[in-house]
C-alpha cells in the first residue's frame, strides 16, 4: 500500500530558515534609513556643511582621506595601541583569574582591592598616566590595559570557580600534577567564559583606546577626531567615527567566531 509524501517538514524547514536567512536585509535597511534621516537633515536644518557635512560630502572626504593615507595610518596607531595593551592584559589576567579562582587564601586577600579598584573608570586615570609616562604610546597603553585587565581577571576568576568539582577528583585519582591538571582539565574548561570576556573587553579596550588618544598622544582615531574638529573639519569627525563602529563590528565578528571553534566548546558540554 502506498502513502502519500509528507510534505510539512520541508515547510517547516523554510518557516525556520526564512527569518534567519533575511535578517540582513534588515540590517541593511535599518542603515538606508539612518543614510536618508541624515540627508534630509543636512539638506533642510539650516546648518552649514561645515557643522553638519551631508552624506556626499562625508563619502568624497573618505575617499580623500584613503588616497592621501590619513586614515590609514591613524587607523594602524590605533589598532597597534589596542593589540599591545589588550594582549598584555589577557597574558596576565588569564593567569592571575586562575590564581584567584584556584586559592581561597589568594582571592580572600585580593579581592577586596581588586573590586575598589575595577569600578575606577580607566579614563579617571589618565592625568596619572600622563605623569608617570609623559606623551605618546605608553600612557595610552597603561589604560588601555587597566580597562582589559579587571574584567580579564574576574572573568576568568568565576570561570574557575563554576568547573565541576568532580573534574579536579577525577585528576586527582588520575594522579596529575599542577601542570596537567592546568593544561588539560582547567584551560579547557574556562575557554568559552575567557572567549565571552575576549568579547567584551577588546570592546571596552577599543572604545578607551579613542579617548586616551584625545589626551596622550598625537596619532590614533581619537587623535584625528580631535583635530578634525579644532579645523572644522566635521566630515573628518564623521569618517573617523564611521571607522571606528566599523573595526569595532569586526573585532566582535572575529570573537563570535572564536566561540564556534570546536575546542571552545569542551566547557560548555561538560557542564
């Protein structure tokens, strides 16, 4: 006897599908919208293209700025400033999170500075940067890592603490030492919760990174902003602005994608 074909599943499959596979004309959208509001201002406000440059206005001034080099090279000061300071934040965060997650001893006579000093926003530090460092790369560095480093340690400080006590009983009857119980049961298991904190903290790290550079230093994004703005250069102001929510949507691109690595996955599943 013959059955008909069921023919829900593929519908259900398209049903499912369909939202996700147009969510960026969405997107896309929602920028034409924002491009024809800031036309119709710039055309009917009242103010010059000095104050508020029109969308052409701001395209052709890019396409100057790219020819002539300038915003390349304040955008490589600026990703330079952020790589060496939010390295150095998660080469030393990450160990001391787990120092602190580890010894009970440790994150008792820690912690109480540690959260005095995290709610401290980093650009309160900055005449004491200025002090101590002088002008140019290393008092933007300073609090490029100040920003990255708290949040690096208590996030990977809960990340130790939230692993399975059975894990660590199970090395313990395996006999493993400090070393193999830190290389093949704790790092892998605080992976997906360091890769949410990369997430979060390069971001914090990219957004002080444009103030510091209004201060401390004479290149960067943050510098060129400042600049454009004592010359009246708005659409300056506006292409560097554009470029930074551009290198910051890549930068959270690139760490969603560190968490879809299969081996970011162990402490998820094991939990």
């Amino acid at each position: 006897m013959k059955t008909e074909p069921n023919r829900n599943p593929p519908q259900i499959a398209l049903q499912s599908t369909g939202p996700k596979s147009h969510g960026w004309l969405l997107g896309l959208l929602a920028f034409a919208i924002i491009l024809i509001t800031w036309e119709v201002l710039a055309r009917y406000s009242g103010w010059s293209v000095q104050i508020f440059p029109d969308p052409i206005t701001v395209a052709l001034s890019m396409v100057e700025m790219c020819l002539n080099g300038t915003l390349l090279r304040h955008t490589v000061a600026s990703l330079f400033r952020v790589t060496v300071g939010f390295y150095l934040a998660v080469l030393i965060g990450v160990p001391v999170g787990i120092l602190l997650g580890r010894s009970w001893s440790v994150r008792a006579f820690f912690n109480p500075v540690f959260h005095f000093l995290r709610p401290i926003s980093p650009l309160a530090w900055i005449p004491l940067a200025m002090l101590w460092f002088g002008i140019g790369d290393p008092p933007a560095l300073f609090l490029i890592f100040l920003a990255s480093f708290f949040p690096m340690v208590v996030s990977t400080t809960i990340a130790v603490q939230n692993i399975n006590p059975t894990f660590f009983q199970v090395a313990a009857n395996f006999r493993f030492s400090r070393k193999e119980t830190l290389i093949r049961l704790i790092l892998p298991a605080i992976i997906p919760d360091v890769v949410n904190a990369l997430r979060l903290t390069v971001t914090i790290a990219w957004l002080v990174v444009v103030a510091a550079e209004m201060i401390a230093v004479q290149s960067g994004l943050g510098y060129l902003i400042l600049d454009a703005r004592n010359a009246l250069r708005m659409d300056y102001v506006m292409n560097s602005m554009m470029v930074i929510g551009l290198i910051g949507l890549l930068l959270d691109y690139v760490m969603k994608r560190l968490l879809k690595i299969e081996s970011a996955l162990w402490g998820v599943k094991s939990r």
